[in-house]
C-alpha cells in the first residue's frame, strides 16, 4: 500500500496542519536552491513564478518557443471557485463534495478539500494580475454555472478564459525572468530525468533547434507537462502536447496512477474526414443555452428545422430532469453515444448529435447569446461553415482531458523524491471523471499555492549533497538519450510518424474509449503489441538532427505507444465501471457505470519493470462524504 | 481539389532560402490548411523526403504558434483568422499558393516558415505584467471594474502573440501588438501603479528588438486574427505622452 502523506486532522485542519508542519528554506538561503520546472502551462508558469518571487534559482524548460503558446492557453469556458458571489448556496464545502461526487469517489478527499479551499485565493490572485474577468455593471464579478453542480460557481473572460489565466501566469513569469530569478529555456524539450542515489536531480534536455542534449542538474525537479490525451491522435489537445516527461519520469521509477482515467467531452465539433488532424472542442458553458437532441426515430432525413417539436428527443432533459443539459461530462457523452447506437444520430456520418440554441436566442435574444458565446460560434462556423445562430451546432464526444497521471502523495511529490508532478500531468484531485472548469482550478492551485510548500518542505528538510553536470548518472542518462534518437534518424521504412500514430489512436479509441470490454482490451494490447514492432521496422524519419519535426514526433509516437498499452492494461484490471471508466460488463440495468467500492476503491498506481508492469494501490478512505451511486437525475 | 504550392524553404538563418514547388492533388476542401499541409508532409516523408517546418500547435487559433504569409497574406485571405483556422474551401481547385514565413528583422527564420518570436517575450519582460507576488492580492470583488471597462480590457488581452501585426507591416513595427497589452493594463486599475514605467520600459525594449517604427497605415489591423484595433495604438502613444508628463 502507498503512503498519500495526508496530514491529520479534520477536514478542514489538514492543510493549515501541513503548512505549520512545514519544514521552511531561509529566504537567504533559497538562491542556493536550483529547481527546475518543465512545461509553462498554468501549473508549471504559477509555480516557477512564484518560486522566482520567493528567491529560489529557477529553470524552466517549454518545447513551445515562447512559454504564452502552452496548451492551457485552448481552455474555453472558465475556472472554478467557491467564493458564492451568487448567495446561491456555494461553499468550499460544497465544491469539495461536487468535485468528490462528479469524479465518481475515485479521488482523495484530502487533495480536493485543499482545491476547493484554495480556490478563492485564485480568483485574488488572477484578479491583481490584470486578468479581465466578465463582470456586471456595477463591477463586480459575475459568474456562469457548469456541468455537474447546482450553483453558480464558474469564472470567465469570453470564451477565452485559459487564454487569460495563463497570460496572467506569463506574466508574472516574465517579470522573474526581467528579475533574473528565472531562466527561460525555449524550444527546448526534456528527453529524460536524472536520478542520483533515487532522488530526482535534474534532466536532460534536447534543444530542438540545434538538436544539442544538454544536462541540468537541480534540486528538485517539477514536471508541469499536460496529459496524454493524444495517444488517441485525435483529441482535443494541442499537435504538440505529449506524455513523453511523464514517461521518461515513469521509466525511472515514478508510479503512474489510473492511466485508463480518460475524459470523453460531449460537445466537440465531429470529425470530417480521414485527413483530419485534431478535434475542436466546443465549451461546456454552451449547455447553460444550448439544448441537445436528436430525432426521435431513427434514420431521420429531415433538416432540423423541419423536425417538429414533439418529434424531438431533448434526451439529457429526459433522462436527467433534475441536471437536464448539464450532466457531468461522462454520462452526457455516453448519453449522446447511445443515441448514435440506437441510429439516432444526425449528420452525414450519423456519429453526431444537435446542440440547438433556437430557444435560447427567442428568449434571450441574438446579442445575449453573441455577447456570452460570440467567439465559439464563430470558430464552429469556420470549421463547419455552418451558422449556428440558423441551424443547430452538431456534436460529438472526443478526448478531451486525462485524470490518470504520474502518483503523487498529498505534497504532490511523485513516487521518486524530489520529482513533483502539478496540474493536468498528476493524477491527484479529479477522480475518475472531471467536472468542468476544474482543470484551470487545479492547474493553479498547484502552482501558486500548493508546490512552493511542497518544495521548501522537501528542500528544507532533505541532505541533498552538491552534484555537478559530469555526475556518472548524468553522463549515463545523457549517454541513453543520444543513442535512442540516433536510432530514431537512422530508421528507413515506410510510414510516416502520424499514419503509425493514427493506427494506435484507432486501436485505443475503439477499445479504451467511451466503453470498454475484457475482450477488446485484450486485443487492443496484442495490437499494440504488433504496432511497436511495425514502428520500430518501418518508420520513416527523413532530414538532419536540427528543427526536425518527424523527428520530435517519432521520440513522442515512441512513448504514446507504451503508455497507451499501460493505459489497456489499467482498464482490463479495474473491473468496474466508474465515471469515464466505462466497462460494458459492469452496468445498471439503466446503463449507468456500476462502481464496485468494495474491490476497487483505490487508486491504481502502475511501476515501470521492463516486463509485466507491476501495480500498487492506494486506498481511497472516505470519511466526510458518503459513499454513494451518482445520481443527476 | 488539385493546388499548385510555392513553398520558402530555408536550411537556418544564416543560409540563404528559396521557393520551391509542390502540388498536391488531393485536398478536400473540408481540410484546415495546415491539414493540406500535413498531407503534403506525409508524402515527402514517404519518398524520404525532409517535411516543410511550419510552426503550429492548437489549431484553434488561440496559442499563436501558426504564422505562414499565404499569397502575400500573414494568415491568408480571411479577416480574422489565424491560419490554422483557414479551410481549403476558401480556395479553389487548380489555385496556385504561395507560403512563405513571417518577415521581419526582429524574427529570424530558424527553418523553412519557422520564425523566432522571442523578441514578444523579452518585450513582456521589460514591462508586460502587473507587480504582484503569489499571496499578495486583495479580495477580488474588493476592486470595482465596470462592465464596459472591463470588456475593453479584454478586446486587448485578446491577443494571441503571432506577430501577424509586425508581418504585416512595411516598417515592420511591433506596434499593435506592444499597444494591446499596454491598453489592457492601462485600462484597468490593477495597472495604474506602474502604468508610466510599463509603457517607457516595453517601448524601449521593442525599439532594442529593431522593430521598425509605427507606418500609420493600418495593416497590422487588417491582418490580426483576433482583430486587435487600431486605437490600441492610440492609447500607447497617449501613455507614452502621459508618462512624460505625470510621472
């Protein structure tokens, strides 16, 4: 069994006991101190700006050439917190319980509870940074609501919320930059971690220009790098955004936790067409306006202005009077699944359903809807050429978030001391299933609050002896990264990188997507399996060891290949169905996820052993909110 | 659809480039032009052939990594939108495409359409933040923006950071896009503090980064995807006339 670390104490003591417990670097001291920080999303930008603020010396490594461009920058709809500016009823109580309850009692109550209470301190802190949030006309803050909670909790800037977030996050990383307590590497990418005496001690990292491996050696290492939604090719996630510092942290000893923990958005603009590169999402905040159907018989032709209204399906409504169109994510994607199942499903492909605002623009009137939604209508026309202000939007689930990620204890350090894990690339606060405008709330929570007491708590109080750049583990790990991308360029086959990614994304999309069974899990690994002997003979990666793209795809292509047979592998183990953990066998005869707490109320934490992964499992104890099926109905 | 692609390619900065010619025969119009794009890649890659750099990420058009000028276009024919939210059905079967990076001094071209923007970064250095440390902000609702203030702010914030603005322009000036951020910080209380510092201090720094100076003539806000506006530029030079005075 894992030790999680959480202090004692009620609920509502644990992480003012932690901070006191806390051991503390001298502010003098704290220049002595390198940390390296990879990735400058919203958890790897607030944490090393706020390291920088504090003193300590800070490197932070980004593959985007400027730190703004990172994948956080795409969130839409909002962020969380529980301020109840709407006197609707909110409370850190009651954002603890949703984010318990919407994750499907797959996550640790500690962990939310700190979130939940931290989570006002963020909106502070965005606010005094310049971020323009909506607001009414006497000025102050307004709020929308979001899926999977009854209240009014929910922060925005537009439909660019992520956007503003993380250039307020920029922002303040810049300044440190400008103040030299923050050194920037761009375009430069982490190939490996360097472990000494099994601490994290610094990483190797590849600059993607000249194509030079440079060792850095640290303190502490955090990994801020975003999830692995792209296994599946297709997502929502940025081209760009990999597993591979997850992965090269995993093969060097972090356990990676639920990695078949995979969120499924509903409301995403549906594929077109094999060429198709990634998936569009379109925010959850639409479903405050937005109602979703489908036609009531199947094989419907009819345009869908012609469809009268008692021969509609508004099927969210139907099946779940008391959260209509705002389910949580999980249960309105599988919802919309089995409307296309039961030949229900619009559009050519007939794998879409309708999102229509009809109603909401007679009632609230053209300009409402533009002012609150304008941006996203716009992106969905241009994809489309559709004009949804005329004709329903069609949707379609697709890859969207990963709650899975590296374990991390209650400090969010990972199972190798001295690597820390924050944001989308731990698995820690979202369960099996995320509500919306969690991830930006967790993203920060981590940086600015939660990581710079977790890394004067492990600095304050660990021997960490001086280690140099020609440390022999160093040279080793710097020696293995030169050989495995050598082996990448002298590959001469066939296939280009994306067709042999597009083939893995296939294979886990219909075997470990919206649901799953023991007999395609099983099948799924014997063809991933065979894929990775296909990679190895015959990718083809043409041009020089300098800005290369097929070259940096390969090196991700290499890890997603792994990952996504760990990923089977977890879900063919966890026999139960809970949140976007969906396994066929396991249902109720109302075809919700059938959760088993008595066999699986833990937390699957995989070891890396070159052969069989090797699991340990956490237990989850609920001792605040009752165990209990989720009902929205 | 059949297209006919004239495409700059270029080992490094400091080799000289030139265009090269392609065809791909095809596209559907359904695909984004960097899906064209990817196509055409896949095929070189087949024939062993070195991909064509071009920088991209979100495909969103919200990270600002994509750039590409597209018949003499940063980010193509359609106002308001980045290129990688352009479709081939803005274009026509048999259509001759030219594609060639973002010019400018202050961008070198690391490869093919691959451009360094850092100079943004180091101009976001100089000034581009409020001064505000992690725990020391008051309660948010304790400062009052106006609805309409607060709006206008985020007209500013809104952009991206892609540098079409300096593409475009025949001075290739940074105006535009030092200006929204300015604008957004001056509009806004939180900024009011060090309001003449950031201005002096960003325009400084853009001026270091050999961005050419303001040409008045507009282009910048023709091309920005997010369609940033003009009065941006207004403001700055209004703060820069204030900071010499009032502070």
């Amino acid at each position: 069994m894992l030790d999680s670390k959480i202090p004692s104490g009620p609920i509502d003591q644990k992480w003012k006991n932690r901070k006191f417990e806390s051991n503390l670097v001298n502010p003098a001291n704290r220049r002595k101190h390198t940390v390296i920080v990879v990735g400058t999303g919203l958890a790897g930008a607030s944490a090393a700006a706020t390291l920088g603020e504090q003193g300590y010396r800070v490197k932070v490594f980004t593959f985007h050439e400027s730190p703004r461009r990172a994948h956080s920058i795409a969130a839409q709809g909002g962020i969380n917190a529980a301020k109840n500016y709407q006197n609707d009823g909110d409370s850190v109580y009651r954002l603890f319980y949703d984010t318990i309850k919407g994750g499907d009692f797959r996550s640790r109550e500690a962990n939310v509870y700190r979130l939940a209470e931290v989570s006002v301190n963020i909106i502070d802190q965005c606010v005094a940074q310049g971020v323009p949030f909506a607001r009414e006309y006497g000025g102050t803050l307004t709020n929308r609501s979001f899926g999977g909670t009854q209240v009014s909790r929910t922060f925005y800037a537009k439909g660019q919320t992520g956007q503003q977030l993380l250039l307020g996050a920029y922002s303040s990383l810049m300044r440190q930059a400008g103040q030299k307590t923050i050194e920037i590497f761009s375009r430069q990418e982490m190939v490996d971690l360097i472990v000494v005496e099994g601490k994290a001690r610094g990483i190797i990292a590849r600059n993607l220009v000249t194509g030079e491996l440079t060792t850095h050696t640290a303190d502490a290492v955090i990994l801020a790098t975003g999830g692995y939604g792209n296994v599946f090719f297709l997502s929502t996630n940025a081209k760009q955004s990999n597993a591979s510092a997850c992965w090269r942290a995993h093969k060097r000893g972090a356990y990676f936790a639920n990695p078949c923990f995979t969120q499924i958005h509903p409301t995403c603009v549906p594929v077109s067409g094999d060429y198709q590169s990634k998936l569009t999402l379109m925010s959850e905040s639409l479903r405050n306006d937005g109602r979703v159907w489908v036609p009531l018989k199947a094989g419907e032709k009819r345009a869908p202005g012609d469809i009268p209204e008692n021969e509609r399906d508004y099927f969210l409504e139907r099946m779940y009077p008391a959260f209509g169109n705002l389910v949580p994510r999980d249960i309105a994607s599988r919802a919309a699944k089995r409307m296309c199942d039961e030949g229900r499903g619009v559009g050519p492909t007939g794998l879409s359903v309708y999102m229509d605002f009809r109603d909401s623009i007679q009632r609230l009137g053209h300009a409402t809807i533009s002012e609150k939604y304008g941006n996203l209508f716009q992106m969905y026309e241009k994809i489309t050429d559709e004009n949804p202000y005329q004709v329903p939007m069609r949707i379609f689930p697709a890859v969207h978030y990963t709650m899975g990620g590296l374990w991390v204890d209650y400090n969010l350090m990972s199972s190798i001391p001295g690597l820390f894990v924050a944001g989308e690339a731990n698995f820690s606060d979202h369960g099996a299933n995320r509500l919306g405008a969690s991830a930006l709330m967790q993203g920060l929570a981590d940086g600015y609050f939660v990581i710079p007491y977790s890394i004067a708590n492990y600095i304050g109080g660990t021997k960490l002896s001086p280690i140099k750049n020609d440390h022999e583990s160093a040279k080793a790990t710097l020696a293995e990264s030169q050989t495995r991308l050598e082996a990448l360029m002298k590959a001469k086959g066939s296939q280009s990188v994306d067709q042999l990614h597009r083939k893995l994304g296939k294979i886990i999309w219909d075997n470990c997507g919206m649901a799953r069974n023991e007999a395609g899990l099983n099948e799924a690994m014997v063809s991933i399996q065979k894929l990775k002997e296909e990679f190895a003979n015959d990718v083809r990666v043409p041009g020089d060891n300098q800005l290369n793209s097929e070259l940096e795809k390969a090196n991700r292509v290499a890890d997603f290949l792994e990952l996504g047979e760990l990923m089977c592998l977890d879900a063919l183990e966890r026999k139960e169905s809970c949140g976007g953990h969906f396994r066929e066998e396991m249902q109720t005869p109302e075809g919700e996820a059938l959760r088993d707490d008595k066999n699986f109320s833990h937390v699957a934490a995989w070891e890396f052993t070159g052969k069989t992964p090797k699991l340990h499992k956490e237990a989850l104890v609920f001792e605040n909110i009752h165990l209990a099926q989720r009902s929205y109905k | 659809m059949k297209l006919h692609l004239k495409i700059w390619r270029q080992k490094g900065p400091q080799e000289a480039g030139s265009f090269k010619d392609y065809s791909v025969d095809n596209a559907s119009e359904h695909m984004s032009f960097l899906e064209m794009l990817d196509f055409l890649n896949t095929s070189l890659v087949q024939k062993g052939e070195e991909a064509v750099q071009f920088d991209h990420d979100c495909r969103e058009g919200i990270c600002g990594s994509c750039s590409l000028v597209i018949n003499g276009n940063p980010h193509g024919p359609e106002t308001g939108t980045a290129t990688c939210q352009l479709h081939m059905r803005k274009f026509k079967d048999g259509d001759t495409i030219v594609i060639e990076p973002f010019r400018a001094k202050a961008f070198p071209v690391i490869r093919d359409l691959s451009v360094n923007r850092t100079a943004f970064d180091r101009i976001m250095e100089a000034g581009g933040f409020c001064s505000v440390n992690t725990g020391n902000a008051p309660e948010a609702n304790a400062i009052l923006i106006g609805k309409e203030t607060a709006e206008k702010a985020m007209d500013s914030a809104a952009c991206i950071g892609c540098g079409a603005c300096v593409a475009a322009c025949k001075n290739a000036s940074a105006m535009l896009f030092v200006s929204a951020k300015v604008s957004q910080l001056a509009l806004l209380p939180q900024g009011n503090p060090e309001r003449g510092r950031r201005v002096r201090n960003m325009v400084a720094q853009m001026d270091q980064e050999m961005f050419g100076a303001c040409s008045n003539t507009g282009s910048c806000e023709a091309a920005c995807p997010k369609e940033i506006k003009l009065e941006n530029i207004a403001r700055l030079n209004r703060e820069m006339v204030r900071a010499a005075w009032v502070e």
